[in-house]
C-alpha cells in the first residue's frame, strides 16, 4: 500500500510547466509553397467548373434543338392538315351540293347561264413617249426626245 501511496503522491505534485516563452516563427517558405498550392487548386478548380458549365449548356442547347424540331414537325403537320381542310372546303363539287341542299338554289338553264370572260390587259406598244418631269426646259433634252 506504501507504494500506491507513493504514486498517488507524485501525481499530486502540479508541476508547473511554462510554455510562454516559446514563440512559433512562421516559415516563409512554407507560407509561399502553401498560398502557391492554394491558387493552382483555386485555378483548377475553375477550370473544372467552366468546362462542366460549358458541357451543361452544350447538353441543354442540344435538347432545345431537339425541342423546336419536335415543334415545328407538329406545327407542319397541323399546317399540311389545314390546307387540306382549305383544299375540301373550296371544291366547287361541295359548295354546289351545299348550293342545293341548304341554300335551295337550282341549277341555271343555259339560256339563264351568262359566262363572264377575264380580260387580259393589252400589251404596251413598242415606241412608248415617256413623259419626263420638269426637265423640258432644257435644250439638249429636247433634241434627244425629238430624235426618237
């Protein structure tokens, strides 16, 4: 029991350690390797980050191509549709049909029937005046009008 005692007496001691006048210095060199490596991670870092931004955009403008394309098959689908809808509703066999059964309209006698011709506008002649503004007052302007 003597020798516990003697332990538990040495652990009562405080012993009284001053660690104040020790004074870290700080390594220069450590310094500048430490900030080096920081800014090559730093600029790699954004690197990595640009170059993943660039294929997210890539990525996400090829599914808006995809998209529109998608799009506008639909909308030509809808137009090519609407033209025929356009096509059946302008033949002359369905407003006639529509004529007599809805409207009670009969068909002309041929002596009723007047045909409306279209006329074409005539050709111009081949020596054509030209009328050529306010011009008339000079001389040399006359000859040449006058020599035609």
């Amino acid at each position: 029991m003597t020798t516990r005692r003697a332990l538990d007496f040495e652990y009562a001691i405080k012993k009284d350690v001053r660690n104040n006048p020790i004074v870290r210095e700080i390594d220069e060199e450590r310094q500048r390797q430490l900030w080096r490596t920081a800014g090559i991670s730093a600029v790699l870092v954004l690197v990595v980050l640009f170059s993943a931004w660039q294929t997210l955009e890539l990525v996400l403008h090829g599914y808006e191509v995809q998209r529109l394309e998608r799009d506008r098959a639909s909308e030509e689908e809808i137009n090519r549709h609407l033209r025929l809808e356009i096509e059946t509703l302008r033949s002359p066999k369905r407003i006639e049909e529509m004529a007599i059964k809805d409207l009670k309209l009969v068909a002309p006698d041929r002596d009723q029937a007047i045909v409306i011709e279209r006329v074409t506008p005539a050709a111009p002649p081949g020596k054509s005046i030209v009328a050529l503004g306010n011009r008339q007052d000079d001389p040399g302007l006359r000859r040449s009008v006058a020599s035609r």
